[in-house]
C-alpha cells in the first residue's frame, strides 16, 4: 500500500498531466485560427499569438514537473553511470538539492513576478492581467519542489505504474 502522502503526490501528477496536455491542445488549436485569420480572411488577429505563448509555458512547467516524477527529465548519465555506487548516490542527492535550489528561487521570485505585474495587463488581451500569465512559473516550479522532496524521501516514482502508462498495474511494481 503506498503512502497517503504519495496518493495525494499522484492524483497532483496527473493534474500536472492534464494541466500540460490541455495547454498543448489548445495552443495546437490556436495558432492555425492565426494563420486562417491573416492568410485566408486577410486581417491579423492579436489574441492567438500571447495565447499560445502563454499556453507554451504553462505547458513547460507543468509538463517539466510530471515529467521530473517519471524520470522522463533530460539526463546526462554517461559520467555518473561510470562511478561506483557510493559516488552515484552522492550524484543524486547533489542533482536533488540542485533541483530543490533552482525550482525554489523560481517559486520565490516567480510569486514576486506575479506580484509585480497585477496590475498590467497584455494590450492584445486587455482583461488578462500580466501577472496571471506568470503565475505558471512559479506553481509549476512548486510541484517540481515537491516531487523532489518525494523523490529524496520516498524514492523514485518512475517505475509505478502511474508514471508507466504502457504498463498493466502491478506489472512495473513487480519487475523491480
């Protein structure tokens, strides 16, 4: 049985899914009505460029964190996979702590961001305040902190089948 903690870190992961999965479907969708707009009706729309802007970094953040709990994250590997096991562990643990310094300076300084832009707004979009198109910086940087704090305590989720998703349950948690 795994830990609530874990539970609660796994409905969190597939919000993180769904969140990356929907901005990347609406910027598909929004950039070919750019296109239509300007190269068939003739005028240029303004709004579909921010929109899809916006969605690209909600869909990196986002995408970025679940894709740190699958260990699905760009890795170089070919130096630490040389060293003995004991120097490998001390890899990981430098990797995480790198991890947790960088996602946190991102949450401190993206809520400061978000903060400071309130009361702007995007000339295309005049009823979005700047601030909300930044608030994915910092919230996506918060559940990498997150799943880096489960990583260091709980170990590794990659191999569940959560994170598994061409697996059957049970099969994954069995081969290892």
């Amino acid at each position: 049985m795994t830990h609530p903690v874990v539970r609660l870190l796994d409905a969190l992961y597939l919000a993180c899914i769904w969140i990356a999965g929907v901005a990347l479907m609406v910027m598909c969708l929004v950039i070919p009505v750019g296109v239509v707009a300007r190269y068939v009706f003739g005028f240029g729309a303004q709004w579909p460029e921010p929109i899809a802007i916006l969605m690209m970094v909600v869909f990196t953040f986002f995408g970025a964190a679940a894709a740190y709990r699958a260990g699905a994250h760009i890795a170089v590997q070919m130096l630490t996979d040389r060293l003995p096991r004991v120097l490998q562990a001390g890899c990981s643990w430098i990797v995480h702590l790198a991890m947790l310094a960088v996602s946190g300076f991102v949450v401190v300084w993206g809520f400061q961001l978000v903060q400071g832009m309130m009361g702007q707004t995007i000339s295309e979009l005049p009823w979005l305040p700047v601030g909300v198109t930044y608030l994915a910086l910092p919230l996506g940087s918060l559940v990498t902190v997150l799943f880096v704090l489960e990583h260091m305590v709980f170990g590794s989720q990659h191999h569940r089948p959560i994170c598994t998703f061409d697996h059957e349950p049970g099969i994954a948690e069995e081969a290892i």
